[in-house]
C-alpha cells in the first residue's frame, strides 16, 4: 500500500511536495538513493513535478524518520512496510471512530432536544404531611 493512499483526503501544507530530493535525504539524515528504494519498496510516494521530479512534503520526512526509527530498532524494510500499513490504518480507525462518537453525541442532543420540547410542566402540589410510623 503506498503512503499516498494513507493520507487523509484533506491536503494540508504538511502535504505539499516542496522538498527536492537532496533536501528530503538530508533532512532525514539518509542517502538520496535510499529515498528511491524506499519509493520502489511502496514506503514512499512523493510528488511529481510536470517534469517528473520528486517532491518531498513535510509528512514525507517525518515518515522517512519513522522508518529510520524501525530500522535502527531491527526491522527490514518488509517489516517496516507491515508496522507502518498497520499504524495507518489504525490511525484511519481512530479517525472513524472520532467521526461515530461525534455523531453519536449530536444524535443524543437531538433526542434530548426533543424531549425538552415535549415536556410539559406540571404545578406541583406539596404532599400532605404524614406522620412517620414507628
């Protein structure tokens, strides 16, 4: 699965391609060549100029450290695939879920709403004093 796939759907700058190549790796602290390795491994999908050059964005390079993280911890590049398809899509669920308890809640509202408007007060009289028994 490519990380492209895995973004969010609403671009924010965060997204937007605007390191080159040698920036990206030396930011990340990695060989230019690595970031191609990455891209052809599906762990990597940058942008493209007209042109075809890749472009970097922010979340690119802070994926290349998460990468760089699970490596350094032990894992090959298809182990690194695996923990991060997996982090994205529990983080997809996290989003999903967020989305159901805010509809949840608005649905409660709405019920509660509801029932107010129903609700008709009524006088109450106070309750004739009775002894207690003993």
């Amino acid at each position: 699965m490519a990380a492209a796939a895995n973004r969010p759907s609403t671009s924010t700058s965060a997204d937007r391609g605007v390191y080159v190549i040698s920036v990206a790796a030396e930011l990340a602290g990695v060989h230019p060549q690595t970031l191609r390795i990455y891209e052809r491994r599906g762990l990597l999908d940058p942008a493209r100029t007209g042109g075809g050059s890749r472009r970097y964005s922010q979340r690119d390079i802070d994926r290349l450290r998460r990468i760089h993280e699970l490596t350094e911890a032990g894992l090959n590049l298809a182990g690194v695939k695996a923990v991060m398809e997996l982090e994205d899509e529990v983080a997809r669920l996290r989003r999903q879920l967020n989305d159901v308890v805010v509809e949840a809640r608005e649905a409660v509202e709405r019920v509660h709403r509801q029932y107010r408007r129903e609700l008709v007060p009524v006088k109450q009289t106070p309750a004739p004093y009775t002894k207690p028994r003993r």
